[in-house]
C-alpha cells in the first residue's frame, strides 16, 4: 500500500510504510527525494568491507543495519531505504530505528552532518543541543517550545555544509520525544500519545503548531552536560581544537557513520562544521534542570547580542 508523500528536511518521501511523524509534502510535482519500501533486506552484503552484530556497510557504502525482534534495514545512495520489519514487529519501533540510526545512516550517505541534537528557532537562526542521552537535549528544547520558540528537529539534528550561508539546519520531525517525568513537569496527559517503544515510557509529543519547517542557518551549538552539584555548574566557551573535539563527539553515530564510504569523512565534515560556526559552548547545568529559566533567558539574550 502507497502512502500520502511526506516532508523530511526539505525532500519528498514517498513511503510504503506509514509515516506519522512527518508532516504531508505539499511542495511541487518533483520526483520523489527518497523513497522507502518494504522489501526483503539480504541477510548478508556480498562485498562488505565491514561488518558487525547490527551493521554492514559494502563497498559503495550501502549500509545494512538490522535489529532482532525489530526490523532489518537496507540503506542505499542516500535515496532508498529498505525496510523489513520482523515478525510481530511493532510499527513504532520500527519507525523509532528509522528515524534513528537508519536516517543518520542516510544523511551521511548524502553528505550531510547528522549531530545527535536537537535544535530550536531563536530569531532567523536555528541554536542546537548536544549532548549524551539523558543531559536534557529534548527536555530544553521542549522548554524553548513552552516559551513560543519554534523547534526544527529532536535527537537527531542534519547540518548541510553545502548551501549558501552555511552551515544550515535542514528541519526533521514535528515530534519530540520526551520520557514520562518531563512530560509531567509540563503537564502533558500521556494517555493520548504514542509511546516510542512498548518497553519504555518515553512518548512521541506532535508539535505541528510549534514546528518551523524551512532551513535555518545554524548560530550556536550547546554541548550539554548535567552535574549533581550547582557550583559546577558553569558555561565555557568553546574555540580551537576544543570546539572540533567537541563536536566530533557528538556526530550521531560517529562510530559507524565514520567507516561509510563518501566523499568526507565524518571527521572532516565535523571539522569543517567546527571551524565555520562561530559559537560553541559547553553547557554544564543542574541535574534537577532547575535552571532551566535562566538558560533559556541565557541563551535568548546571547543569539540576540550576537
């Protein structure tokens, strides 16, 4: 079955599987960007170059990622991905992989830079932040969200070096997915949402009226930390190699984006990404985020001096 096209980072997706997470393309006649079937995946790629437990990567860099019990994934040129879903499979799992590791997979195949972030509109600029699961990335930006800051992407923030002005943030998914206890702080009944896996009490919050769906050129990157005691709390500026380090971590699935065939390494275009964004900064805050209004009104007061 053939699905309404889709929106993701500017492309039309056509999809035999249903995307609920992603808004209706309503852009022109184009051919489709990226297309996603189900289809049988090879258990094995006949000239891989590596392969693990999870992931295969060929040759050309054609990436095959599969999770038991889950789903199995074929990812191809940047414009085709796989997908074939295990028996029993639940449909949001599989989309929670999808827009996982699987859509950083494929942005590196298309030469952009996927950072584990997520990332908010503060005037005409887009502001990301990165950070380890569990420093509050998704949680701040649900935050600025409250305060009526458009967000343009969750977890998985996609930097285009290519384009005029750039680094540019292509926006991703109308959803943030945040755990049962931030939903609760801001008073958010989770009866009525999706939970992102059976297991977990994590759940995909629709945005669609806080979502800004147009490329914004990339202002600042937060590195978030979380510390047990305030007096550690503190805000670094980041420059030099610091800056290039900091963000080589923080490439989504650094490990195995890095052994993909392509044009720049991860390394490289993290590099480059480093030494063009004027603004880095290493963000270590409470671990109650009970500072969160005073980084919020921080971080506002910053973009607009700049």
């Amino acid at each position: 079955m053939m699905f309404s096209d889709r929106l993701l980072c500017g492309w039309r997706v056509c999809s035999d599987l249903p995307l609920p997470d992603l808004l209706p393309w309503n852009g022109d006649h184009r051919a489709p960007d990226l297309h996603i079937r189900l289809a049988k995946v090879p258990e094995v790629l006949a000239d891989a170059v590596q392969a693990g437990p999870l992931l295969q990567i060929a040759n050309d860099g054609t990436c095959r990622f599969a999770l038991p019990q889950v789903a199995a994934y074929l990812v191809r040129q940047g414009r085709e991905i796989l997908v074939q879903p295990a028996p029993g499979a639940v449909d949001t799992a599989v989309r929670t992989f999808l827009f996982g590791t699987v859509f950083g997979l494929l942005a590196h195949q298309r030469g952009l830079v996927p950072l584990h972030a997520s990332s908010v509109r503060i005037g005409d600029t887009a502001v990301a932040f990165t950070g380890r699961s569990g420093t509050g990335k998704s949680t701040l930006a649900a935050a600025f969200l409250h305060h009526g800051y458009d967000v343009l992407a969750d977890d998985v923030t996609v930097v285009d070096m290519t384009r005029p002005g750039c680094p540019v943030v292509l926006p991703t998914f109308p959803r943030l997915k945040l755990w049962q206890d931030a939903l609760a702080v801001l008073e958010i009944d989770t009866a009525r949402l999706e939970a992102v896996r059976p297991e977990l009490q994590k759940f995909a919050l629709p945005i669609e009226q806080g979502f800004h769906s147009a490329p914004l050129p990339l202002a600042a990157v937060y590195h978030l930390e979380t510390v047990l005691d305030p007096r550690h709390a503190a805000l670094e500026r980041l420059c030099g190699l610091k800056a290039v380090m900091a963000l080589q971590g923080q490439v989504y699935r650094m490990t195995m984006l890095s052994r993909i065939s392509a044009p720049a390494t991860a390394h490289v275009a993290a590099t480059q990404l480093a030494t063009r964004l004027g603004a880095h900064w290493r963000l270590a805050r409470c671990h109650d985020h009970g500072d969160t209004e005073a980084i919020i009104a921080g971080i506002v007061a910053r973009q607009v001096a700049s």
